[in-house]
C-alpha cells in the first residue's frame, strides 16, 4: 500500500469513504473494506454512522494503531466551545480515543477562519486527534487558514476525478506538504462511462475504474477514499500497485476535466446578519 507522509501523518492512498452508508448497510460494508485490507477510514458527523464505523472496526478485532480513521465536524460547531462537543461526541460514537485525521468539513462564513482554526488547533492540543485539516478549502482559505494555524494542516479533502481539474489545489496543497484526498474520484461512476477510461482499462488489463483511481495515486501527494457495497469492487479499488500509466496516458485523462464538472454543489450558509452566503463566495474564484 503506497502511504502519503504529510507533516508526520502517515496516510494510506486508498481509503475507503463511508458517506452515504446507513445503518446495518455501513456496518457490513465497512467490515468488507476492513477484511479486503482497507486500513484508512474516511467518517464524517455529518454522515450520521460513526457509530456504525466503530461497531465495524470493534468486530473486525484489528488493532488501533493499524487503522488511519478520519472524521470532520460540520459547519455550525467551528466555535471552540461547539467544536470540542462535536469531536468528544464523534469519538464516543467510534470507539476510540482519538482520531487520526480531524478536519472541518467545509469552510463556515458565520465565524471568522481564523477563530475556527483556533478551535481546530484546540482539538489537537486536548489530544483528540493527532493530525488537523480542512476540506473544500480553495487556494485562497488555505493560505488564510496557514496562516492561522499553530499545528500544520496535513490534509485537504475535496471533490476531484477526470471530470473537475483541480491543479490550482493540488499544487497549493504540495506547496505547503499537505496531502490531497480526493473524495468522490470515481465521479459518482459516471466517468467510468468515458470511453479513454475503456481503452486504456483494456490496453493495461484493469477495469475503468482501476484506470481512474490509478490516475489520481500516480499524482504527488494525492489520496483517493472510493466508496463500494460490492466486496469484489472494493478488492478490485485497491489493486491498483502491480500497473502503471504512461505520461500520455496520464496527460489524456487530465484533458478529460471540464468547466461544468463539478457534481457536489456548494453549501449555503446563513451569517450572523441573517443573510444567506454561498461559500464559494468566501473566496474571489473557488478553484
């Protein structure tokens, strides 16, 4: 398994994302992707399973220290007092005493970046993570948040696959020694209709969606957390080590991006003044 090191957080490539997974269904999937040999967890409160995720981790027996587990707290928890209410509550839902990786979710224009990353600092120092970040931060709240931060932001998890080109983060993120987690890269399998995806996929004996995931694992510095129910696509997720892309291939599929290509839309989030605020705005262009 390939391991991104940021900031002394030792992150493996390839996750495996719970969101979405209710209930019985995210126990069981969970426990699939630990058994096929899944050891980075993506949770989320929001997502409203981690207590799901911890009863899957306490069945599979496997110890603590093999597991890289991350989870976020939601806008409307970012003040310090809110957040460490958030975290003590993710972490009795999942089990365990810390995590791994505690990021906010998505930036929050009701307070001010640099009063949440204070807060995000405090959760670091209570020791109920051992590693800080962000996600769905552009170029523009990266610099504001790090310059901001006392402990070093060694993630930022975004939406990224063939479909959306997010060079102008990626290289943001390399510039600082954070990891890029691409949440959604298999573009909800709609990209896996793309017919290069197919040629390749039979030029190097692996499926579409192999080809995607190996193309974002062949970038420096980037993770992929997939989501599957089926047992055999979460195997087939993370056999992607034993073949390479040529530089072509590579150049081909970056080509794929398209300006319409993003697929989750933006939050919306009420200020202290009662207006409502798109949190692209939060920034002069959400790259």
């Amino acid at each position: 398994m390939k391991i991104l090191d940021a900031h002394g957080a030792r992150i493996p490539a390839i996750g495996f994302g719970t969101g979405s997974l209710p209930g019985q269904a995210c126990i069981e999937a969970v426990g699939q992707a630990l058994k096929a040999g899944y050891r980075h967890l993506d949770c989320a409160a929001s997502y409203g399973n981690e207590a799901q995720v911890g009863q899957a981790i306490k069945a599979s027996g496997l110890p603590r220290e093999e597991l890289f587990l991350t989870t976020k707290v939601w806008p409307g928890q970012f003040r310090e007092a809110d957040m460490i209410k958030a975290a003590e509550a993710s972490l009795k839902a999942l089990g365990v005493d810390r995590v791994d990786l505690f990021l906010l979710h998505w930036p929050d224009p009701a307070v001010a970046l640099p009063d949440t990353i204070r807060a995000l600092n405090g959760i670091a120092r209570r020791g109920l993570t051992r590693h800080i970040g962000v996600s769905n931060f552009t170029t523009a709240l990266l610099a504001q948040a790090w310059a901001a931060t006392e402990a070093p932001l060694v993630a930022n998890q975004c939406e990224y696959h063939p479909g959306l080109d997010q060079s102008a983060v990626i290289a943001a993120c390399r510039g600082r020694g954070m990891a890029f987690v691409s949440y959604m890269p298999l573009g909800r399998c709609e990209v896996l209709a793309l017919p290069l995806l197919g040629e390749i996929g039979r030029r190097v004996g692996k499926s579409p969606a192999q080809v995607a995931l190996r193309w974002l694992l062949q970038q420096d510095g980037v993770a992929a957390i997939p989501k599957s129910t089926d047992p055999q696509r979460m195997r087939e997720n993370l056999a992607l080590f034993d073949f390479v892309l040529s530089p072509e291939d590579m150049a081909a599929i970056s080509a794929l991006a398209r300006p319409d290509g993003r697929m989750i839309p933006f939050p919306r989030a009420r200020r202290p003044d009662g207006s409502v605020q798109e949190f692209r705005d939060l920034a002069p262009v959400w790259d």
